[in-house]
C-alpha cells in the first residue's frame, strides 16, 4: 500500500487539526501526502473548488495546488491565515498573482521547500490539543508494583486503543520485558537520546516495540542505565501523547527534577501503596512529592490497614485496591505481560482506573 492509500485511509482522528489539501492533480497529491505522513498528519483532501470551500475556515492550515488556485481564487473564499499556494514545478510569474488573489502567505515549491512545508505541517499537529490520557505510575515504596502495574494499565487500554508504556526508570526491569516486547524490534531511549528537532507523533507510534496495541518505550537490556535527556523526554512525551489514546509513564522513585516536570504533564498520578505502617509512611512521602490538586490517586496492593486509613495518612484517595494476582511471574517469563485475563485482580484494577480516569478527561474525538 503507498503513502497514498495508507494516508487517505487512515481514520481521520483529529478532524479539527487536519489540515486541507487542495488539489485534483494526482501526483502532487501524492507528494504532499508523504510530507504530511512524514509530518504524522493526516490532512483533508479537496479535489474540487465546492469541496474545498466546505471545509475552508476549520481547517487549521490550507495548501492549495496550482492547478486549483486560479478556479479557488475566483469563488473568493473568505480571507484566512495560514494558506499556501503549492506546485512542483519552477514557479512561473502568475502563480504568485493568484495567491495574492487567494490571499495567500507564499507560494511553495517542491521539492525546495519541502523540509519547511513538514515543518509546518507538524506545528499543525503540536497545536492540536494532546488527546492522550497520560497517567503517571510511581511506588509509594520500592517493589509496591508499580512497574508492573503501569504495564498492566497499558496492556489493558491497548485492547481499545493504542497504548505505550514510557519507561523512565534507567533502573527497573524495563518496560519492554515487563510487557513481553524486549525482543520485538524498534526504538529505544537510546536512539531517541540524540533527537534535536520534532518527533511526529505517526513516526514515533510506528517505530515503537509493539504487540496487541500496547508499545514500550524503554532502555536496551543490555545496556548501561542512562540519564533521561531532557529534550528527548519532552519530545517523546508529547509525541506519545499526539499519537496514543493512552500513555502510561512507570516514573522512578529517586526525586529528579526531570522526573517532577513528566509527571507535571502527566494527567494522573497514581502512587502503588503496600497497606503496611511501613509503606504508607512511604508512600506519604512520595505522595507529597506529586501532590496537585485532584490529580493524585493510590493503588493499594494487598491487605493490611483499610482504605479509608490509607487515604487519611497518605492524602490521597484510594482508587482500587487489588489482592495479590497469582502467576503473575510466569506470565512475565513467558513474555505475556502481566494481563493474562481481564478478570484477573490486575486486570479488574487496570479496568477500574481506566473507567475512572478515562471518563473523568475531556477527550478530543
Ligand atoms: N499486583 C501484583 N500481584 C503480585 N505480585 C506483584 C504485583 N505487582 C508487583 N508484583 C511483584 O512485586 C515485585 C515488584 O514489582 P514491580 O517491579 O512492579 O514494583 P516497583 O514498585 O516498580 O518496584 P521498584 O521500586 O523497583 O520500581 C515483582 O516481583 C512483581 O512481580
Ligand atoms: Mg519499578
């Protein structure tokens, strides 16, 4: 399948931020359509002028092929930023009368200016509102469960959307062995660490480690624990977010300023508590350190001191408790992930914070 078909038949997710093509030439369709791929964007396509007059004033950014600009700058179409008279040929001397007509910003050349057009077919994405429900897993003290439990969350909402658990913990087993993904080819931290410019949020979901819907992104496994890069992190971050109906973050215990700025744009917090004096001490101090305001929730594992206890001490409220789900490990050594059935204690757990928070979030349609 070509750039083409993949693109016109991609589910048309964001139809508020897709921007418009305008154009019955087939080949300089069929150019624009892989700047845009290259830009994780899917645009609206126009082939005539009555299509393109439909959905002119919402599309956020508008490029028109010469071969329809002078029949569009006849039907007048209200005055609006961010259009572009596109062709790929050498521009003749007309070409810029009729996007003065059209009331274009430039005229733009391909292939010359293609580098400048993906980027602002990207920035077209940025601007789009992040629909990704992104919950921040962290232990309220070491081995609560939280990895295991941001795995399971993922694993759970992959079965309805896509889903990627970001590892930003250098010192845990790794997200991708959790989820049974470390030997499935595609991108780590590692190759992520040197990124410098934007990551499209299409080339980001498609180059991920990725099974059943659920992708990891994490550290090689035999590989020295590296230090998160700031950019590379922000980048993936909101990447995900653009290309994910659900990002899961396992966030590392050690207090790091890069660490509280993830979990800052995360929408959730979740902090795995073991109902012992010993771990609700702990997990009181680990709350603290995300406390916001109704973003905080726990995620008791096992029995001990009751729920409403819990909450009082820790300042936060519970959200699920769970009881200790067998076979657990042989699941994780078979490279199943921790879900083996819905039914299961961590799949019922999973299910429950995905309705609570899942319904809770504004979500872009
Ligand atoms: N829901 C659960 N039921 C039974 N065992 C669990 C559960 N969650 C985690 N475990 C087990 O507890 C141990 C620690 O789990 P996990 O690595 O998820 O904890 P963590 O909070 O991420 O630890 P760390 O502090 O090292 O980051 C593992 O052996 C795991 O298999
Ligand atoms: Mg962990």
């Amino acid at each position: 399948m070509g750039v083409r078909a993949a693109v016109v038949g991609a589910r048309q997710r964001d139809a508020m931020t897709a921007p418009l093509f305008v154009t019955a030439d087939d080949s300089l369709l069929d150019e624009l359509l892989r700047l845009a791929a290259a830009a994780g964007t899917t645009p609206e396509v126009a082939s005539d002028v009555s299509a393109a007059l439909r959905a002119w004033t919402r599309a956020p950014l508008v490029l028109v092929g010469e071969d329809l600009a002078p029949a569009l700058a006849r039907a007048a179409p209200s005055r609006r930023d961010a259009v572009f008279v596109v062709l790929s040929a050498p521009v003749p001397d007309r070409v810029f009368q009729v996007a003065l007509a059209l009331g274009a910003e430039s005229v733009a050349e391909l292939p010359r200016s293609e580098g400048w057009l993906v980027e602002r077919l990207t920035d077209v994405v940025d601007s789009a509102p992040a629909r990704g429900l992104t919950i921040g897993v962290v232990g309220g003290s070491g081995g609560s469960g939280a990895t295991t439990f941001a795995c399971a969350l993922g694993q759970l909402a992959a079965r309805s959307g896509p889903a990627v658990v970001i590892d930003a913990d250098a010192f845990g087993p790794g997200a991708d062995r959790v989820l049974g993904l470390d030997l499935v080819e595609g991108v780590r931290w590692e190759a992520l660490g040197h990124t410098t410019g934007r990551l499209s949020a299409r080339a980001l979901r498609e180059s991920l480690p990725r099974r059943d819907g659920v992708a990891a992104l994490s550290w090689y496994a035999d590989a020295k624990p590296r230090r998160l890069q700031p950019f590379a992190a922000r980048e993936a971050l909101s990447a995900a977010r653009r290309g994910h109906d659900t990002v899961v973050v396992d966030l590392p215990r050690a207090p790091d300023p890069l660490v509280d700025e993830i979990a800052s744009r995360c929408d959730q917090i979740l902090v795995t508590v073991v109902p012992t004096v010993a771990g609700v001490a702990a997990a009181m101090r680990t709350a603290g350190r995300f406390a916001g305001p109704g973003s905080l929730g726990l995620v008791v594992r096992g029995s001990g001191m009751d729920d409403d206890s819990v909450a009082r001490v820790v300042g936060a409220p519970v959200v699920v408790r769970m009881a200790e789900q067998r076979g657990l490990a042989e699941s994780l050594d078979l490279g199943l992930g921790p879900i083996r059935s819905r039914r299961g204690h961590l799949g019922r757990a999973a299910a429950t914070v995905l309705a609570v928070f899942g319904d809770r979030l504004p979500r872009v349609a």
